[in-house]
C-alpha cells in the first residue's frame, strides 16, 4: 500500500535493525486519513470471507480495526491486556511482546464470540506472530473461527508470516518489510 509506505518512510524512525517507531501516525498520534484507507483496504481484501467480527489487540491495532470495521460494518473486539473488573465471563491467555520484551496476559468476554462467528483478526505488527497465536488461542476459545489476518506492517525477515501461512489462513500485510539496514527500509 503506497500511501502506508510513504508514511513509514516520511514519517517513522527506524530504531534499530529490528525496531520501527510509527508513533506520529499509528502507535501514539492516529492519522485518521490513513487509517482509513487502511481500512478500506483490508474491506476490499477480506469481503468474500464473509466476516462477521474484527478482533485486535489493545492498543495499536484498534485504529485500524475500527476503520476496517466501519468499512464492513462489522462490529470490532479488542483483547485487553489487563482484566477489568466488569468482566463477568472473561477468557484469558499469554502472549509475548517482542517491542517490550516481555509476557503479559491478554483477556476478553467470552459473550462476544461464539461458533457462529467468523473472525478477522488485525494487528498493527507482524514479528515473529505470538501475538496471533496468543489472539487465535481466545477466539478458539469461545468457538470461533478465524478467518483472515489483516497486519498493517509485517517485518518479512521474522518469522511471523511463515507460523501464519502454514495454518493455512489468508493473510493480507499492507507493508511488507525485507529489511532495515543503515536507516534505510527495503521493502518486500
């Protein structure tokens, strides 16, 4: 996706060989201009899946989930990284950080999937995929199936995508990174 592209390259910064700061349009400031057409796109990809919920993480894949939701006019879940005390019937699971190097436990009503829905999941990243992996463990959970991953940026030179394809789901990456050397991005 060009105009993603553009935007990572104008408007990121690359940390290191592994890191990407997208903060002043994804992670932290949300261009809506962009996240919209995010969405669309993701809408124009997965509208034969016949999608009935869009799930993300909180909190960096909410942006583009909620535009993608709009789009297909589906409702969005987000897993939280914390259990609120409202939660009457949660399902919970762990996931890993690579940005933060560190586990957490993610969890979710168990109300609002059920063996009826066709889920599509969104991310902001794909690295090495546990977070999918810790995603799809709570939408199985509630009986649901995954139908599709949308990622908005996928470091290609992780292993993220391969754990994705060999499950056999239909994954669809707006940016697809080779490689950051020398401050540069070469794209896949």
């Amino acid at each position: 996706m060009k105009l993603l592209q553009e935007a990572i390259e104008q408007r990121g910064t690359i940390i290191n060989d592994d890191i990407l700061k997208v903060d002043s349009f994804l992670n932290h400031q949300i261009d809506c201009r962009l996240m919209k057409a995010i969405g669309q796109e993701f809408a124009a990809h997965f509208q034969d899946q016949n999608v009935t919920k869009i799930v993300t993480i909180e909190s960096s894949g909410i942006a583009p989930a909620v535009f993608a939701g709009d789009c297909m006019d589906v409702p969005v879940i987000f897993m939280k990284k914390s259990e609120p005390s409202t939660m009457l019937d949660p399902v919970y699971t762990e996931a890993f950080s690579f940005t933060k190097n560190r586990k957490y436990t993610l969890c979710m009503e168990r109300q609002f999937l059920s063996k009826n829905d066709r889920v599509l999941f969104i991310d902001d990243f794909l690295a090495n995929g546990q977070a999918f992996l810790s995603a799809e463990d709570l939408i199985q959970q509630c009986g649901a199936h995954v139908v599709g991953v949308g990622i908005v940026i996928e470091k290609s030179f992780q292993k993220g995508r391969a754990l994705i394809e060999e499950k056999g789901y239909d994954i669809y990456s707006l940016a697809r990174i080779q490689a950051m050397k020398d401050n540069k991005i070469l794209w896949k």
